[in-house]
C-alpha cells in the first residue's frame, strides 16, 4: 500500500490556490510558503479526519485557515509587509501597467480587518460559496455575506472608486506615476 | 459609463458595477499566484512523505508479519503526517475495515 494518488494529486492540485490565500492572509510570499507547507504536513498528520468524497480544497483552506489564526496573526505586526515579500512575485509581471494596478489592489486588501480579508478571497476569488467560506470561517453564513460587503465597501474607499475611468488604463497611469513620486 | 457612488454612499452598499470591477481585479491578483503552479519544494515535500511512508510501511509489513502491526510508524520522530497518512488510506480504510 502507498500512499494514494489520488491523495497527493489533491493535495497538489490545491497548492496554487493555497498561496494565492496563504499570502493574501501574510502579505508576505516567504511566510505564506511556510503556512502552505505547515499546512500540507498538518493534513496529512490528520488525515483520518478528511472525510473521503468532500471538498479536499476546502479541507486544506480551513487548515491554512485556522493555523494562520491560531500562530501567524500573533505576529501580525512583523507579517505585515506591506511593500516586501508579495512584491516579488509581481516583478516578473509582463504588464506595467497591471503590475501597479495589482500592487495598489494587494496594499488595499491589506488593509482590511483579517476577517474581512479572508471572506472576501475565498468567496470572490477562491470560488467557495458562501456556505462553504462560512465552514472554513467557522461562523455563520450572514457573517460571511456581511464581511464580503464590508470589505467590498472599504475597499472602494480606499480605492477611491468613484467612476469607471477611475479603474480603468487611465487610473493605472497615475498610479504609476504616482508611485514613480514616491520613489 | 460611470458607477453609482452616490447611490452606493447613500445606501452603503456598492454598485454592481464597482462591485464587478473589485471582483474582476481580485480575481486577477489572486489568478496571478495561482498561475505560478506548485513551487517545487512542495513536490518535493509530497514525494518525501511518501516516500518516507513507503519506508514505514516496510517496517510496518515486517512486523505485522511479527504480530506487532500497532507498531508501525510509531516513534518514528517528527513526521507523524506520514504514518497517519498510512494509517488511513482514504478508500482502504472503508475496504479493509478499521486500522490503526
């Protein structure tokens, strides 16, 4: 008997999806690569308690979840890296323009309140319903609903979305002018 | 075209259209992660694992020949992930009954 494959192909196929969650909580892509890892190596120690036929994804994001809670917000204030670690991984990043798009959206969602954060990706962009974030969230699906609208919220403050053009080519050629400023 | 801020700052809530734009632009920088795959390390993890779970079931297959199958994997140190992974083969539990 070895280990199933099916198994470890789940477990893998989940992995992209884990660090998109896993630096969308840290910030940082260093530290979300070891929540990741945590993560894999705690399901697999538990195992058993995966009931076979369920959402696998959805097993592994509750995990991540509850380890980044439980251990990684007590750092909060070093995992903040609002500028670090997440910038790497868009360097490489073929278009400019959407690189400084992505880096205004990722500082933004930064600054949202963890709970509203987490809501918000694993319900617009992991592609969970919201009963199933309310699962991995451990709370009420209301309380989901109402977090990704909260979030939604502040994140168009912070955003400034007044318009369309204000989203759109146009805003990003600030932004990068805006950020060629900062220095 | 333009959004309905006003009608968002009224009512708190977002329009369809700011909120299709936020939707559009998460699921951009989230998709941009994603597409980078799996990092090798965690292939490496994963066929660690496995491979160190082969080497236990080894052990374990030889003592179960001893009459001692509660032996496997215990006290093999810090990859406990591995023998539970072992122990408990998703569909061979329900096949094969309980095993521990």
């Amino acid at each position: 008997m070895t280990m199933r494959p099916s198994v470890r192909d789940a477990m893998l196929a989940a992995v992209p999806s884990l660090r998109a969650f896993a630096i969308s909580l840290c910030g940082n892509v260093d530290r979300a690569d070891d929540l990741v890892q945590e993560t894999l190596l705690r399901a697999m120690a538990n195992i058993n308690s995966f009931q076979p036929g369920t959402n696998m994804s959805a097993w592994l994001f509750t995990i991540l979840r509850n380890l980044f809670r439980s251990e990684y917000r007590k750092r909060r204030r070093e995992v903040e890296d609002t500028d670090g670690g997440y910038a790497e991984t868009l360097k490489s990043h073929p278009e400019q323009q959407s690189r400084v798009e992505f880096e205004e959206f990722r500082a933004a969602l930064a600054k949202l309140p963890s709970d509203q954060r987490e809501a918000l990706v694993l319900v617009g962009a992991s592609g969970f319903s919201y009963e199933e974030a309310a699962a991995i969230c451990d709370c009420a699906v209301g309380t989901i609903k109402s977090r990704v609208n909260r979030a939604r919220t502040r994140l168009s403050e912070l955003l400034s979305i007044d318009s369309a053009e204000d989203f759109g080519p146009d805003h990003a050629t600030r932004a990068a002018l805006s950020a060629g400023g900062r220095g | 075209m333009h959004t309905e801020a006003s009608s968002r700052r009224a009512g708190g809530r977002l329009s369809r259209e700011d909120q299709r734009r936020l939707g559009d632009i998460l699921q951009r920088v989230y998709d941009d992660v994603v597409r980078q795959g799996v990092p090798d390390r965690f292939k490496l993890l994963l066929n660690e694992l496995k491979d160190e779970r082969e080497a236990g079931q080894a052990q374990a297959t030889a003592a179960y020949g001893q009459g001692e199958v509660h032996a496997r994997g215990a006290g093999r140190g810090d990859v406990a992930s591995d023998r539970t992974m072992d122990a408990k083969g998703i569909d061979d539990s329900r096949r094969k009954g309980p095993q521990r």
